[in-house]
C-alpha cells in the first residue's frame, strides 16, 4: 500500500513502485486498477498539451 499511496502522490514512478513491491509493472497495473486508482495520473494542462495537433 506504501507503495501504491508514493504512485498516487507522484513520488514514485510506475516501474519503481512496482519493483518496490517486487511486482512487474502489469502486475502492479492490475493491482492499482484492482484499487481503482488510474495508471495515468495527469491533470489539465498535461491532457491539454497531449491533445494539442502540432
């Protein structure tokens, strides 16, 4: 669960808390969704730069 909570809080990468938890990253990705708590973790400026067609 430290894990998953330094995932959220953007403290810990993906792959650095899935190997925190000794998972690989699906396995960590399956549980965050089992938690439903998203994978991608970006606010509106970021979807908004994501979305812009250049």
């Amino acid at each position: 669960m430290l894990a998953v909570k330094l995932f959220e809080l953007r403290r810990l990468s993906l792959g650095k808390a899935a190997a925190f938890c000794s998972m690989n990253k699906p396995q960590f990705m399956y549980e965050l969704g089992r938690l439903q708590i998203p994978v991608i973790n970006l606010d509106d400026d970021q979807i908004a730069d994501e979305l812009r067609d250049d």
